[in-house]
C-alpha cells in the first residue's frame, strides 16, 4: 500500500518535472524527430557521412553568431545588424588578403577588432544612450550592408589563398598512425576512420556524462530536486549516443572540420561563461529586470555595451568564415541571415522580454533549422516552401513557449 | 435579506497545491464586505474565481449572484452583470486622459465616433461623484496614486457596477488619501452599492465593514457581522494567523552608540523638470543599533531621498556630503553605496527589489556575486548554502531555494529581497516601505529581524506611510513634506496628532 503510494507519488512528481521541462525535452525530442523524419523521406541521404559534414559546415557561421545572439537577446536586447556586419567582414577580409595582400593573421586580427568597434558602436547608443535595440540595429543594419556594397565596389572579390579557406572547409589531420585506422575501417566494415574524430566523440560524450553525474551528485548534497533518475539517464544516453554517432560518421568521412572543433570551443566557452561566472550571472539579470540589477551594484550599461561588443566579434569570426566557405567576398553575403540567427535563439528558448535562455538552447535551435534546411533542400522541397515551413516552426516554438508558461500559472 | 452574492463551498486546486478548499462567502446587498487573510491564504484566487478568470467548471463549488447561479466564463462576462474588481495594481494607461480611461473600452459612441462633448459631461460627472475636480482632458500620470485609485473608482462607476470589489484598495495610498478613499466608500454604501474589501489593514475594515470573512490558509475560518459579533483588532489577527499575536510590535531595548550615517544638506534637482528642488536641504543621521524613521505623505520625497543617496539612483546636481562613521565618503555608483556600507531595499519589490524569474537562491546573492565566486567564477555550492541559510533564517516558506521568486506570496518575497541586502554586509540598511503588501505574521517577523539588526549594532532607517509602524518601531522620527524635513521627535514625543499636524501646519506656512 505504501509503496504503492510512493510509486504514484514518483509518477506524479515526474510528470511534474517533464511539464515544467517540457520546453527543453521538447527541443531534443523535435531535433531527434526531424532527423528521423528526414532520414526515412531522404532514404537516408541525411545521415550519409559527407551531408553530416555538409550539415555542419553550412550552418558553423549561424551557430557562432548564435552564441552572441543570445547572449545579446538575454540581455533584454536584440540585433538585426549581424548579417549585414557579418558580410561587411567578409568583405574587408576579401580587400585586406585578396586585393592588398596582408598576412592572414594580421587580416583575421584586424577583422575582428573591426568586428569589435562596430559592436561598441552600436552598444554605446543602446547602452549608454537608451536608445532601443531594435532602431540603433536597424540602422546598424542598412550602414552595413551599404558599406560592403561600397567596398567591394559592387563586385565579388575572390578566390581567397587556401590557407584561408582552410578556416571553413579544413579538417583536422588525424594524429594517430594510418595503420591503426586501417586496421578500424576493416573491423567496422568502413573505407576509412579518422581515429581523432571518433576518439574527440567519445571523450566528449564521456565528459558529458561524468559532468551530469557530478552535478547531480552536488544537486543531491544541496537538496536541489533534480531530473528524475530515468529521465537524467534517458536523456544522458540519447546525447552521448548522437555525439558519439555523429563523429563516428565524421570519421569515415573526412574527419573533424576545423569549424567544429571552433563551434565546440565557442559553445563550452560561452555556456560556461553564461552559468558560471558572475559576469554572466549579471547579464541574465540585467534581461531579467535592469532595474533592480542596477540597484543590486550591477553595472548594467557596461555590461550590454560588452554583450553587443561581444556580438560584433562573433558576427565578425561568422563573417571570416562564411568568405572562406564561399571562397569569394559578395556584396550579397549575410542577406537575412540576421533572422535565421534570431529564430535559432527563440526557436531554443530565449525570452523576448529577456532574462530568459540558455548557449546549448540557442546551438539546438540553430542546427534544428539547419537539418529543416538541408533536409528540405535534398527532398527538392521549393525555397518557397522551405520559407514558409521554418516561419511556422518558429511560430509553432515560440506559441509552444507561451502556452506552456500560461499553463502553470 | 436575499444576499446579492453566495458563494458555496469553492475549492480551486493547481498542480500540486490546493489554493481554495471549501470557502464559503455571503454578500448582503447594500453592505461593505470585507475579507481579509494573510497573503498566500487565496484572497485572490476566490476574486478570480468570482470574476470569471477561472472560468465556471474550472473551480469546484456554486456561486449565487443576484438570486441565480452563475456561471462566469470571462471577465466580461462578469462585468455585464455588474461585478467590477478595482486590482491593486491600478490599470490606467497614464498617457490617455482621465475621460478616456474612464470610458476605456466602453467609449460614448455613435456609428463609431467618439462622443467626446457627452464624454466630457459624463467625466465630469462620474468625478463629481467621487469627490475629483480635475479636468477631464488632464493626463493620468500627472496624478498622484491616491487620485488615481479615485479615478479606478469612477470607472467602475461608469460601467453601472452592482459589486464593487476593492483590492487592497489603500496600499499604495498615504493615510489622508486612505480616509478618503473609506469615506467614499461609505458614501457609495449610503446610495445602496454592495462592496467587497479586500485588506491588510484592521483599522480600515472596523472603519468601513458591515461583515467580514477572513481566510486562512484556502479555508474560511469565521465570518463576522457588525453588531452581531464583536469586532477587534486582536480577535482578526488571531484568526487570520491561527495564533495570539502577543504584540504587534516586538520590543527592543534601546541604546544608540555613534553616529554611524550622516547625511549633511542634501539637496537634488528633478531628473525630468531641473527647476524643480526633489529635495531641499535636508539633513539627518542614524547611530549604531539606532532605528530611525522618516515619516510623510506619499510623494513627500522620502523615496527620492533614499535613492539619492543610495549611489545617485535618482536625481540631477545632487549636492551635499555624507559620512560613514566621520569619514565623508563618494557614493557616486550603487556599488560605492554597497562598498560604503549601504542597503536599501525598495519601496516596489516586485519591479524595483527581485528578478521575479529568478529562483530564490540567485536573488538573494544578486547584490553580492563576489561573496560567492572566486576570480569571477561563480561557486554554486557556496551559493546554495548561504541562501539555504537565509531560508532557514529568514524562514522563508518555500519548498527549497530554487523556487522562482515570482511564485512566492508578498510576505515571503519581501523576505528575499531583505536576505539579499543582508547578504551584502551593510551596517546601515535603509528600508522603504517594508511592509507593504505582506501580511500579519510576516510583518511581525519583519519586525523582530529589524531589531536584532539594530541590537547587532547596525543603523536602520525605515521609511513608511504607516504610522503606527514608525511609532511603534523608531527611536527617532524625522518628519518630511514637499522634499524638506519639517522636523524630528522622539520616541516619546511623538504621536500620529504630531505628526500630521506637523506635516499639515508647514506647508501650509510654504
């Protein structure tokens, strides 16, 4: 009798738990269904290697200003600029390598101190100022887009030395001997692993799984009530499954793209730096209410001047390497993308109103679409419909946000 | 009598708590009703319930309105048979005129087209009726909060309200605007008007109830009548918190040591209007294990004082010095004021005080990162044990420290918002207004915290439109009106007579 009434009281207190989560379940289980979904309609085109890599490649420059994005719209903010500033750079990494022939490092260097300033600048009227976000971005926006066209003189500047492009469409050299993964392809029935992609897999998975336990076991001693134990092992065994699935497929491609291994490092930085640091801690709640921030001894204006510094960069670190991708700088570089960068923080959870949102939410959000993108493209759907699809997924996300708030209320 | 409102046996569950079991509630027509219950206890989940929010089969239990059950699915719904709720929070837009709040979504029209010379004439009217002579073209920001809640009243008016319920209708309002606002609700009952009171205040209800239910904890406890029962202050708050309230004032032994605050010709200019003096010269100080209160009406400047001096939170040209134990200091930034030694915990909680998101635990360490980090790295641990500390000793009534702020009842997250401050180390602790909006038994243990503040040795100034808070808590009290300290009494001199008179003589000599 008891111990059926505990077992209820468990089943209560878990569904409790997944309706009070169901937004961050819901993403996982939507990227995982979409993937399935395409899969099965692509038969099996999605999955394939060399689209995996594809996949992520297409979409580094999205997820990396994603990570800016994010931070800038937990702030209370938001940044239209960031696919004009992001083509403006490509084109100045164009006429700075291409046309007057600098050392790469001195042109990367330059870009994203140039990404800085243009960040700063527009902080500095939204910050100190007050001026809204939204107007100072929009016009952000129209400069920059107008400054490429006028630097690049209309004209596609290109192709970039390969040292360059390697930025985008580089993979990292696999350090272990070719012998061993000879020996690893035969044993998986593959035509080549990269021993370096599908060990960084399963590192990663492992690390991430030892992080979750110790965090729970500190949970546990606080008398924090965590995840309910199947579901933090379900969930454990679905992530580390997909990485290590992931670089497997990596692996008897090409291995690691260097993009990924920047995409990596950008997410753990920007996560740790979003949880666990005070900086971070002040900038949710400067977006949470600025006002109370600011009579708690937080200094709110400087730090939304350095969230949209920090965007600058970002957009700036995007633009090198959407022009190493293309190998080409275009005047058209960026058009929209500002949006796609937007949908992917919302789409991940982010709050309008700010305070709300988290740096793994944002790169979910980003590589959803992207795997709505690429699937759609390889089905032959229509760019017209592709457009119209990703509009009701990002309504679909962000009605599914408030509905679930109005809810337990 | 037919009662014009009875409603049986409600019960309103949510995932997890049950807000309302079981209340029952009876409305005579004509009568002032009031409830009154300790925040928390589903005062406001009955309203809703009652207004149509939680919509009729989302709640259990009958509700009998004028002779009949109804159902109310909706606001509206409820507001086309004449039950009209005036919230606490008032819901005026302050850049429309008074006539167009007042006929906000209930225009005087004709084929689309606003009547605006009939609209005028109503306004003047419906004013009239609450006592107002503003114009009806003027803006409502450019009113205070007590005209304000007149003007909530009158639109009620317009809309041929049968029930009016009032929402802690004087919280926000200083004790003249108060007797104001009771007196015209009297003046409604006269011409027959049913209305319910919802209070915090026990002075207000004997003022203006006829009968009373109070509410603890979801349940109907007991249901007064005027006449019938005897009516006092004690016999409610022994029902509202289940227990004898022995004082309501703990005492304190008082001994005063150094000056530990001393702010000296204080002067700041109006943000927005510079020609404007917020506030005149004024000087006051607070020793070591003193409680000081400033006393004053609502828009006497007290706030603005405050957070003048709270690292130039508010104001332009601010002159004057302060000194931390004889030192002068420069408080030019908030974070110099925490440095110094300062706190203040606001007057607006919810949009001045707490991150209403934010769980428990990231509120209280908000004013104190470094306390809890290390080379800017946070450490959650360390922080999870403090505020787990303060919960306990704060007792704070929550599950655990991860609780989002916002769900907290008022009482509660008042007490948040004094962890965080006390977190900060201070040794002088302005308070604004710490007790408004919370009830009783919260109160009574804001209270005693206060005192063993002061008996730890630290400075506290309390700022309140409560009178008989500052009497029964300061050592001190210094008197403010338009922006100037008319003068200060002591512990023994003072009175609530003294203390108006003083308010009332000055200016009237300005």
């Amino acid at each position: 009798m008891q111990q059926a009434n505990a077992q209820a009281g468990t089943a209560q207190s878990m569904r409790e738990y997944l309706v009070n989560h169901l937004r961050e379940y819901g993403l996982l289980f939507a990227l995982i269904a979409v993937m399935v979904f395409f899969q099965i309609t692509t038969n099996g085109t999605l999955m394939r290697p060399v689209n995996i890599t594809n996949l992520l490649l297409q979409n580094s420059y999205i997820v990396i200003m994603a990570l800016g994005m994010l931070i800038v719209i937990v702030s209370g903010n938001i940044d239209l600029s960031v696919g004009s500033v992001m083509g403006f750079i490509g084109a100045l990494a164009a006429v700075l390598i291409v046309s007057m022939g600098l050392p790469l490092m001195v042109a990367v260097v330059i870009c994203l101190i140039t990404g800085g300033l243009i960040g700063a600048a527009q902080g500095y009227w939204i910050a100190y100022w007050k001026i809204p976000s939204f107007i100072v971005t929009l016009a952000g926006m129209l400069v920059f887009r107008g400054l490429s066209l006028w630097l690049l003189q209309g004209q596609s500047v290109g192709p970039f030395p390969r040292e360059f492009q390697v930025i985008a469409t580089g993979f990292v050299a696999d350090p272990f001997p070719a012998a061993w993964g000879q020996s690893l392809a035969v044993m998986f029935g593959e035509r080549n692993v990269n021993i370096l992609a599908l060990l960084t897999g399963v590192v990663a998975a492992a690390v991430i799984v030892w992080m979750g336990i110790n965090k729970r076991a500190r949970n546990k001693t606080f008398g924090v009530v965590g995840e309910p134990f199947a579901f933090f092992v379900v969930r454990n065994i679905i992530v580390a499954a997909a990485l290590v699935f992931i670089t497997y497929k990596l692996s008897s491609f090409r291995g690691l793209p260097n993009v990924l291994l920047t995409m990596g490092i950008l997410t753990i930085i920007y996560a740790f730096l979003t949880e666990n640091t005070v900086i971070g801690r002040q900038i949710y709640a400067v977006g949470g209410n600025e006002k109370a921030a600011k009579l708690s001894g937080i200094k709110t204006e400087r730090l939304t001047f350095l969230a949209f510094v920090n965007m600058g960069v970002l957009a700036a670190a995007a633009g090198l390497v959407f022009a190493a991708r293309l190998n080409t700088a275009t005047p058209k570089a960026g058009f929209a993308l500002e949006l796609d960068v937007i949908a992917a923080a919302f789409i991940g959870g982010a709050s309008m109103s700010g305070g709300v949102g988290k740096i793994v939410g944002a790169v979910v959000g980003a590589f959803l679409m992207g795997v709505l993108n690429n699937g759609m493209s390889i089905m032959g759907i229509g760019i017209d419909y592709q457009q119209m699809i990703k509009g009701l997924v990002l309504l679909a996300a962000v009605i599914f946000d408030v509905y679930n708030k109005s809810k337990r209320v | 009598m037919q009662p014009l409102l009875e409603m049986r046996g409600i019960s309103k569950s949510f995932p997890g708590v049950k807000a309302l079991d079981d209340v029952s509630l009876s409305v005579a027509e004509g009568e002032i009703h009031a409830i009154v219950g300790e925040n928390g206890a589903g005062k406001s989940t009955l309203m809703k319930v009652l207004s149509g929010v939680y919509p009729a089969g989302r709640y259990e239990g009958e509700i009998h309105y004028d002779g009949a059950l109804a159902e109310f699915r909706s606001i509206q719904d409820s507001e086309a048979r004449g039950i009209i709720i005036i919230h606490q929070e008032l819901a005026l837009v302050p850049l429309l005129s008074i006539a167009e709040n007042l006929f906000l979504g209930n225009e005087i029209s004709r084929n689309g087209y606003i009547q605006w010379h009939e609209t005028t004439r109503r306004t003047r009217e419906l004013l009239a009726r609450v006592g107002l002579s503003d114009p009806p073209n003027m803006l409502v920001e450019k009113l205070g909060v007590g005209k304000q809640q007149l003007v909530e009243i009158a639109k009620a008016l317009a809309k041929d309200v049968r029930l009016l319920i009032l929402d802690e209708p004087t919280a926000a309002l200083s004790e003249s605007d108060s007797d104001a606002l009771l007196d015209l609700m009297l003046e409604l009952k006269s011409r027959g008007m049913t209305q319910i009171i919802i209070s915090h205040k026990l002075n207000e209800i004997r003022k203006v109830a006829d009968s009373i239910t109070v509410i603890r904890d979801g349940s109907t406890v007991s249901s007064l009548r005027a006449g019938r029962d005897e009516i006092t202050e004690d016999r409610i708050v022994r029902d509202m918190v289940g227990r004898d309230m022995a004082q309501r004032y703990p005492p304190r032994t008082r001994r005063a040591g150094p000056v530990l605050l001393d702010v000296a010709n204080w002067s700041v200019r109006h943000p927005d209007f510079p020609e404007r003096m917020a506030i005149k010269d004024v000087s006051f100080n607070v020793r070591e294990g003193e409680v000081v209160g400033i006393a004053g009406l609502m828009g006497a400047g007290r706030t603005e004082l405050a957070m003048s001096v709270f690292g130039r939170s508010y104001g332009r040209d601010i002159q004057g010095e302060v000194r931390m134990r004889g030192a002068p200091v420069k408080l030019n930034t908030v974070s110099d004021a925490i440095a110094a030694g300062l706190a203040y915990v606001t007057e607006d909680r919810k949009s001045l005080g707490l991150i209403l998101e934010d769980t428990i635990q990231r509120n209280i360490t908000l004013a104190n990162l470094h306390a809890v980090s290390s080379r800017g790295l946070l450490n959650e641990a360390r922080e999870a044990q403090v505020a787990e500390g303060y919960r306990k000793s704060m007792n704070i009534r929550t599950p655990g420290v991860h609780q989002v702020v916002g769900n907290l009842s008022g009482g509660n997250q008042q007490k948040v918002v004094l962890s965080k401050w006390l977190f900060s180390g201070p040794e002088v602790l302005i308070l604004d207004e710490p007790t408004r909006g919370i009830d009783v038994g919260a109160k009574f243990e804001i209270y005693g915290l206060i005192n063993e503040l002061s008996a730890q040795g630290k400075g506290v100034v309390i700022i309140s439109s409560e009178m008989p808070e500052l009497l029964g808590m300061c050592d001190r009290i210094y008197v403010m009106n338009e922006g100037a300290f008319m003068g200060e009494l002591t512990a023994e001199d003072a009175s609530q007579e003294r203390i108006m008179s003083m308010i009332v003589t000055r200016s009237e000599k300005v």
